[in-house]
C-alpha cells in the first residue's frame, strides 16, 4: 500500500512538474514580447510594465501545475485523463491570453512633449474617438513599442483655456490626439526647454555615478557629444517622475533616470 501511494504522488508530482516546465517556458516567451516589444526600458519601470506582467504570470504559473497536481490520476481512463488535462491547458491559455492582453492594453504609446516635459502616453489613456483628429500618419496607436510625438502650440487662447480647463480633470495634453504633432516639429521647444545635466548634478550629489552612468548610456548613442553637454527634461509616468537624458541636437531622449527633476 506504502509503495501504490509513494507512486501515485509520484506520478501527479512528476505530471505537474512537466506542466511547471511547459508553463515557464510560455511565460518567458511572453516576457521577451512584453519587455522586448511593447514595453522596453525604461518603461518597464515607468509604466508598471513589469508588476503588471509579474502578477498576470504568476497566477498562470502556478494555478495550472497546481490543478494538474490535483487531478492527475494514472487510475482514470485515458481519454478521460487527456480530456482533463486538455481543458486544464486551455484555461490556463486562455487566462495568459487574457492577462497580456491586459497588458497590451496598458502599453505605452508615445513619449509625449507637453511643452516643458515628456509624458508616457498609455493605450488606454488614449480616447479612441479623438485617434481621427491626429495628424496623418498618427491615427493608429503604434503596435511594436512606444514612439516619439509633441504637443502642438495651441491655436488660439479659446483652445488654450479649454486645454487648461480639460488638464484639471485629467486630460493631459499628451494624451489627446488632436495636439499631437510629429517629434521632429517640437525639437527646437524640446531644445529650449531643456535644461544642462550639470543642473541634475547640482541637485542630486549623491547620485553623481548614478548620472554618470546614464550619460556613458547616453554616450552610445553619439560620442560625439561630451559629458556636459547632454541636456535633461522631466518625464513623468503612471506614477513615477523619471528624468531623461536628451540629444543636444535632435532633442530626441536617449537615457533614463529615477530622479525627480521639476
């Protein structure tokens, strides 16, 4: 009798092992979509990306090996047991799938210039209805990670104070399509409203190598560019207020940093 059960826990702990294996290996081809395509550094951080991702994975990793656990019986007719563990695996998909599109829906977008900062846009802060007041060539959200946009001047003072008035309820400008322009039109704003890193250094001492690590970042992008002359902006995110380390020529954002520069 001793020997019937020491094998059948063996075989249930055998079965959800098999299926703790599968269910790991799904779940790093998902992070290397999520982190890799809709939500790269620094926005894994910024966005939430990776807590959100973490919790959605978690519960599918272990909820399906544990199930397995719990029905796996070599007592039971094969059809019925392939049956079982057939329904198993296609509610745990069926729950991944779910969570990343979950995900998917949170992504972030765009880096938006708001004037005097950038601001990580999400899919879903995005009104779907304003998406046909963009400039052409803006109208769809992009699908393989987040790009590069800046808010327009506003037109007129009636449209500035509606703007004002909308931004106190939450309607941030970054994230209305109908103030979106292309990056390339707001570089000489994102010049002039940058500040020199040097001011970040002032501010934060004790982070000098934590700066010096984003620059030498920065560096790769052009070394042309000495240490200090890199220009800073703040960038805010869901819920952090992050710094970024920009081009001093094409006011593009090439490094990141967890520090509060307002």
């Amino acid at each position: 009798m001793q020997l019937t059960t020491s094998a059948f826990w063996h075989d249930r702990l055998r079965a959800s092992g098999i299926h703790l294996g599968i269910s790991l290996a799904i779940a790093l081809a998902a992070a290397a979509l999520v982190f890799g395509l809709w939500y790269p550094y620094p926005y894994r951080e910024i966005s939430g990306g990776r807590d959100l991702f973490m919790i959605v994975v978690a519960v599918d990793v272990v909820m399906g090996p544990l199930i397995t656990l719990a029905i796996f019986n070599r007592a039971k007719p094969r059809a019925e047991l392939r049956r079982d563990l057939v329904m198993v695996g296609l509610l745990q998909l069926a729950a991944l799938g779910y969570g990343l599109w979950t995900v998917w829906q949170a992504r972030p977008v765009y880096m938006a210039f708001e004037g005097d900062r950038f601001r990580v846009v999400h899919a879903v802060d995005v009104p779907a209805e304003w998406l046909p007041k963009a400039p052409e060539g803006l109208r769809q959200l992009p699908m393989a990670g987040p790009g590069l946009v800046g808010v327009r001047p506003f037109a007129n003072n009636n449209e500035q104070a509606e703007a004002m008035f909308a931004e106190l309820s939450g309607v941030f400008l970054g994230i209305r399509p109908d103030l979106w322009q292309p990056f390339a039109q707001s570089r000489e704003r994102v010049l002039a409203a940058s500040k020199p890193v040097a001011t970040l250094r002032q501010r934060y001492p004790a982070e000098a190598s934590n700066i010096d690590r984003a620059l030498a970042e920065a560096a790769e992008a052009d070394r042309a560019i000495a240490a200090d002359q890199w220009r800073v902006l703040p960038l805010v995110g869901r819920q952090l207020l992050w710094t970024a380390v920009i081009h001093p020529q094409t006011g593009v954002p090439v490094a990141y940093l967890p520090l509060d520069s307002f």
